[in-house]
C-alpha cells in the first residue's frame, strides 16, 4: 500500500466524515428534535443519557440549556403553515399561559443571537405580557410595533425563529410534555411581493 | 479485491471515524469556545464569579441567550482543588447550574429546592472536600458555573446585580 493510496484516502475520509458530521449536526436543531405542534422541542438536553448528535445539536443551537425537569425549551421556525419565519412578514402569537412557574417567548436570528435592530423588544414574558379577559394573550411579531400592546420586533432579523421557555414545568405537563398546548403563530401579513 | 474496492472501503472507514469524532468532539469545542468568549480574552479570571450586562443584542458570547434572566458566570477548572460555589438569595425564580466539559448538567438547584443561598462544593472525584457543604462531583476538570435570575425589566436587573454580588466562585477552604 503506497503512501499515496493511503493518504488520499485519509484526506478524502476526513473531508467526507467531517462535512457530513457539520451538515448533520447543522440541521439537527430541526430534524431529530421531537414536535410540539410545531415547536421543536428536545427532552434530552443537558443529560448525560443525550447520544452524541442531540448533545452537538444542543450544544449548537442551545448551549448551557438545563434539563427538563427544572425547563423545557422549544423552538419553531416556521408559522401555522409550515412557512419560514422572515421580519418581511408580520404574525400573531396567540395563547394562554403555559403550566410553567414562569414563561417567555424571545425572538433569534438565524445566527442564534437576538437581532441587531436597537429596539429591546427581543422577547415576551409571563410578567409583562398584557392579557385580555380569559386569560388569552396575543403578541404582535413584527418589524415595528403595531396595534397590540405586547410586541416582539423581527426588524433586521431575515429568517428568525421562536424559542418558548418554560421554567420549573409542572409535574403534569412533565409526564406528557406532548399535552403542552403552546401558542400558536399565524402570518398576518407580507411586505409587497413575497410569500 | 481491486485497488479501487480497497480504496473506497479504506475512504470510507476513516470516514465513519472522522465523522464520529467530529461529532462528538463538537460539544467539547464549543463548550471551550464560549469558556474563552466569556473570559473575554483572559480579562476575566477562571474561578471566578462575574455578573456580565443584561443581556442586549450585543451579547454574542453564548448562543440564545435570555434578555429576561440575570446570568452570575463562572468559567472553572478544578485542578488546583474543589471550588466553593454559591448564589446568593432572590427573591424569585433564580438557580444555579454547573455543565462538564462536554455540555451536560452536572447539578441543576433553585430557589424552591433550597432555602435561601444555594451552596455546593464542586470537586473531581478524589479530591478532599471541606466539611460543611454538599459536595457535588464534576466527571471533568473543567466547565461553566451559571447562576440564572428572574430579571425581565432594569429594575429587577438592577436589584438582581445587587444580589449576585453574594454569588461565589472561589476555592474551597
């Protein structure tokens, strides 16, 4: 076996093995967490008994994240439809409070970072979002703030998405974290001439 | 078997070790990337407590952080012994949390679950732990500490920094 037999064969191993580990671990964040009427959600976070892709995926998208018992975190990305988030559209979230000790819904570019855009409006929380009667909640997610009195700004965030966190979940919610009824999200309106 | 077959089959094992690895190292790595982001080039000590700003657009060391929650930060490495951890008392949701090297939660406690301050010590197995304190051991040398407070507006963020100056990161004694 030469040198160069086997050399190349290294190298292009190491191209392919490692291209497909980025690729893979890049598109886990949506493609191996479980569904949670749309929010993606993981279980696994934070444990020991996570396999090695659901710990790279989390420590990509969600590094630091605590375990389900004391939050769960979801993530959606797309609104009611299935069509991408972007700041060029305007959405309602709509919902009640989550079985939570406390909640928030903050908004992430697609670098998973808040976006730069100087308005402090990132994110929603169980103690400042205003209620109607009921209890029902509805947060304008937008580029500017509009005509309900909660907003979440997408201004200079392109393709964002949602992250829900629940906070010390109850005991219920736990044991079926499928029973979550999160809010949900409906486009309202798109700038002239997209989607 | 030709020298092709012999080719593909050699290219595709150090694939599938090349892919495992990366894979698994990836965690370790962005785990030491965020521990040097928040020791923002050395200017902040290892084994220390820091209390970084409320969380704006501008923060950029960890991913997804909360703008509704006051982080205490400490980056640790327990070779030169145990570290004494605490966060100090709030008055609302607050924890602390300790991840290994590789991103998994090693403890997880809040303030429902501990009256008061929340106090361990953290310590490699093997090592001598002072008396007095429970005793929490980490599976590697080094990681990151977090304390987390409920702080959605200044003025709790404001309060909260008052707070976390009782939080501790420091050797055991």
């Amino acid at each position: 076996m030469t040198l160069r037999f086997l050399g190349s064969a290294v190298l292009m191993g190491l191209v392919l093995g490692v291209g497909a580990a980025v690729l893979i671990v890049g598109r886990l964040a949506t493609f191996s967490d479980s569904s949670y009427s749309g929010w993606h959600g993981n279980e696994l976070a934070g444990q020991a008994a996570a396999d090695i892709y659901t710990r790279a995926a989390i420590a990509r998208t969600g590094l630091l994240a605590l375990t389900r018992e004391e939050t769960l975190y979801f993530t959606r990305y797309a609104d009611a439809d299935g069509v991408a988030l972007n700041e060029r559209c305007s959405y309602l979230l709509e919902g009640t409070d989550p079985p939570a000790r406390w909640w928030s819904v903050t908004l992430y570019a697609a670098d998973n970072y808040l976006a730069r855009n100087g308005d402090g409006a990132a994110s929603m929380d169980q103690t400042r979002v205003v209620r109607a009667e009921g209890g029902r909640f509805r947060i304008w997610v937008a580029a500017a703030a509009d005509r309900e009195p909660n907003w979440i700004s997408s201004r200079n965030a392109g393709d964002f998405s949602l992250t829900l966190r629940l906070y010390n979940p109850e005991p219920g919610l736990l044991e079926d974290v499928h029973s979550l009824r999160p809010p949900v999200i409906r486009t309202v309106s798109c700038a002239a001439g997209e989607a | 078997m030709s020298g092709v077959t012999r080719w593909l089959l050699l290219t595709m094992a150090f694939a599938a070790i090349a892919h495992l690895g990366s894979v698994w190292a990836a965690p370790y790595l962005l785990m030491r990337v965020a521990t040097e982001r928040l020791q923002m080039g050395g200017e902040v000590r290892v084994n220390t407590m820091q209390q970084p700003d409320r969380v704006t657009e501008a923060a950029r060391a960890v991913v997804r952080p909360s703008p509704d929650l006051a982080y205490s930060i400490c980056t640790f490495d327990l070779s030169q012994g145990p570290l004494h951890l605490r966060a100090a008392a709030w008055d609302d949701y607050m924890s602390l949390s300790v991840f290994a090297a590789n991103s998994d939660v090693v403890f997880v406690r809040n303030d429902r679950q501990s009256a008061g301050a929340i106090e361990i010590t953290l310590a490699l197995d093997g090592q001598r732990a002072p008396e007095g304190r429970e005793v929490v051991i980490s599976p590697s040398q080094t990681g990151i500490a977090l304390v987390r407070r409920l702080a959605p507006d200044q003025a709790r963020f404001n309060a909260a920094t008052v707070a976390a100056a009782g939080d501790i990161c420091a050797p055991a004694s």
